[in-house]
C-alpha cells in the first residue's frame, strides 16, 4: 500500500488519533500503541505551577506522548479553543517553540455550539502560518470553496468534518464529501471530526480520502485499547479496497456461477 | 504591582522589574519545573529574553504547557 507523504515527509498510518479524553495516561498509551497513528494531536493550555509538575511525574500522559514520538508517530499540536486568527497564531507559535516542530493543527472555531470551525478566520491564520513557515493542517467544513482556497494558500492538507467534534455521528454529507474527492483528485484530504464507529472511517477510506482522524470515538469505547485496533484495521481496509476498486453498482441481477 | 497572570490578576510586592523576576516569583523557574512556554501581552518571549522584557502595571503573562487534546 502506498505511504502517505504530506509536505514532503513519510506519515508511517493513515489513521491518526487524539490523545484526549482517555481515563488514565496508561489507557491512552495503550490504546495509541494498538492503533499507532501517524499523527497524534496535543495542545497548550495555561498552566500554574502545580499543574505544570503533574505533566513531568513519572508515567504522565507527557512521558508516554514522548514515547510515541520516538517510536514512530508524529506530534500534531492544535490550537483548540481558538476563536481568531490572532489567537490561533500565537497558540501556533508557542506550540512550535515548546515541541519544536512546524506542523500545526489549525482550528479557529466558529460558533461554541457546534463547534464549527471559522471559514475567514482560518484562512486568515492559515495565511500567516504559512508565511511564518508552518505545515498547516487545517481544521474546516466540507465547503468545496473553502478547501479550494485553503489549499491555494499553501495548507499542506484540508481537514474537513464528517460531523461536529464529538458526536460520533459519522459521514452526515457524504455527497458533499464525495464532491471534494472528485474535485480536489491531487489534494491531501483528511475527515476530521465526527468519526464514530470504524465503519464511518472504513466508508472515508473506501472514498479515497488520505487518512481520518479522530478521538472520542475511541476514549469514549467501552474498550478504548481494542477500539483503536478495530479503527486500524477499519482504515487500512478501506485504503485497501479504494486501492483495489470497488466494483460497479449493478441493478440488473448477474450469477456468479456459470451454469446458466 | 497588578499583573495579570494565565487570566488572573495577581498583586507582586515588590514590584517585579522584569519578566525573569515575574516567573521566579511564581516558581516556574525552579530547578526541576517541566518545559513550558511564556506568551507576555499575547506575544511569544523566548527565553533568552525573560531578563530583557520589562514589565509595566497591568500586563499580562500566559505560562503555557502540553494537555492532550483532539
């Protein structure tokens, strides 16, 4: 199966996996070393002193995180919780300062209910990140326009939504979706958001999009550690089968056995 | 001096000159404190500039590390 390059650099999984919301640091280990991602997201947030000593103790989720990064998978800072562009550029630039590297996970959110991400503000973020030589990875809708021109700025890939952040409810528009595959052929396109179950990330593979990412649908399983292996397993045969071609629709009835 | 500390105001006594001396107050520049990053009036200081950026009544000082997230 071919490797996915993104901005010149190998990303060892199409499946890529958010570090949050599990119920102790060993689960998420467990769980990311089960699904081992290409990408796995982290972020920044404003920290006292006290707090800041949990993150260095021995087995926190920072020591494992590490540990991922040197066994293969890559750190994917976002800028969660960002509502502009000015804040989204600062929370880029202190995430590369403090885990020295230029790939960022742009997200400008647009409206606290649904959590839809800002289509001006983060072309605009996207514009400067760019320019201040960031991989920028961002976080949008399945708006065909929108993508289009994120990608003319330079963005490395466009990460549109299946479904708003942690709802699980999978593929909502997989017309719309089908529309930026069709339209956008050479383009990095990762579903972002909303993945609920591995046949959500089988049916985007099986599209031909680059790789999914997502989180709650496994820190919210029953059994996260076996979860990510199932979604694994999910992505890599949904790459395999748009790899080998899907077969025809046909509604005309024809035997597989030829003794007709 | 009032500054405004990851969104809080915070009273230092004395009056601190320099971000250095903010974050020693603080305790994050102790031996064994973990990475962290320093936005000061929303704007990424680097460490080699703690000593050189003065601070002023009512500025404000973010003191950022990693949390995972999605």
């Amino acid at each position: 199966m071919k490797a996915l390059t993104i901005a010149g650099e190998e990303i060892r999984s199409r499946l890529w996996l958010g570090s949050g919301l599990y119920e102790s640091p060993k689960q998420m280990n467990d769980t990311l070393n089960n699904g081992a991602p290409g990408f796995i997201t982290l972020s920044l947030k404003k920290q006292t002193v006290e707090e800041l000593k949990q993150v260095k103790e021995e087995h926190s989720f920072w020591e494992y995180l590490q540990q991922q990064a040197q066994h293969g998978a890559k750190l994917l800072p976002n800028t969660a919780a960002c509502f502009t562009a000015k804040e989204a550029i600062l929370q880029s630039q202190l995430s590369r300062e403090l885990f020295q590297t230029d790939w960022i996970k742009l997200e400008v959110i647009g409206d606290k209910r649904n959590l839809q991400p800002h289509p001006t503000e983060t072309i605009d973020a996207a514009k400067e990140l760019i320019a201040q030589g960031f991989k920028v990875l961002p976080y949008c809708t399945d708006d065909l326009v929108l993508c289009e021109t994120l990608l003319a700025l330079g963005c490395s890939a466009v990460m549109p939504w299946a479904a708003p952040i942690g709802t699980g409810l999978g593929l909502l528009n997989p017309y719309q979706l089908g529309q930026l595959r069709k339209y956008l052929p050479e383009a990095v396109i990762v579903i972002d958001a909303g993945i609920g179950k591995p046949s959500d990330a089988m049916a985007a593979m099986e599209m031909g999009f680059d790789a999914v990412l997502l989180n709650t649908a496994c820190a919210r399983a029953q059994q996260p550690e076996l979860m990510a292996t199932a979604f694994k397993q999910a992505v890599e045969a949904g790459r395999l089968s748009y790899t080998a071609g899907i077969m025809a629709r046909q509604e005309q009835a024809h035997p597989s056995t030829a003794v007709y | 001096m009032q500054l405004k500390v990851n969104g809080e105001t915070k009273n230092f006594v004395p009056a601190p000159v320099n971000l250095e001396q903010v974050l020693d107050t603080l305790g994050y520049l102790q031996e064994d404190a973990p990475r962290f990053v320093v936005a000061y009036n929303q704007t990424l200081v680097n460490p080699d500039q703690y000593l050189k950026t003065t601070v002023y009544e009512g500025d404000s000082v973010d003191v950022l590390s990693v949390i995972t997230g999605g």
